[in-house]
C-alpha cells in the first residue's frame, strides 16, 4: 500500500461516516460520537498528507495492513444500525492505528 492509497482509504471511511451520520436520527445519541470521530480521522489524514515518510519501510507496511484489517470491520459493521457500537469501536481503533503511524514516523 501506498501513501496515497492510504489516504484514499481514509477518505472513503470518511464518506461512510457521513451517510452513516445522514442516516442516523438527530435524536440518536451515536451521532455526536459519529461526528467527533469524523472530525479526527479527518485531522489526522490532513497529517498524513503532509507528512513525508518512506512507505517501504517495515513500520509503514505494518500499519498498513493493519489498516486494511480494520477497514474490512469497518465496511462491515458501518451501515448497519444495530452494529453502531462495533462502527464506532472500529472507527477508535483505526484513528488509533493511524496516530501510531504518524507516530513512529
């Protein structure tokens, strides 16, 4: 996986936030947790566009795989108000992994 390719990922998750957050009553208390989310991941892939950093070394493939990993969850979960917990919980765990990764770098 490339830089690029990463903020690409990033930018889908974003869009799936926003129609999640669209389909959601104002009501639902995931909302804000939704939003507050959102606001993060996007602060953190405007860090990610200007960071420079060697995309083959092993500490970026690491996380980029786990990305992907956690991306899969995302996909699954997201849309599915049931599973709004495990959206969210998903949604944590990659912003997590992507502060790692501007991290370590």
């Amino acid at each position: 996986m490339t830089k690029l390719e990463l903020i690409q990922m990033i930018g889908d998750i974003l869009t799936q936030i926003d129609v999640e957050i669209g389909s959601l009553l104002p009501s639902d208390p995931h909302q804000q947790g939704l939003q507050d989310l959102r606001i993060q991941l996007d602060d953190q892939q405007r860090k990610l566009t200007r960071q420079v950093f060697d995309e083959n070394s092993a500490a970026f493939q690491a996380a980029a795989q786990k990305l992907q990993e956690i991306n899969g969850q995302i996909g699954v979960a997201i849309g599915q108000v049931q599973r709004i917990e495990d959206t969210i919980a998903g949604i944590s765990q990659f912003l997590a992994t992507i502060t790692g990764l501007l991290t370590t770098l």
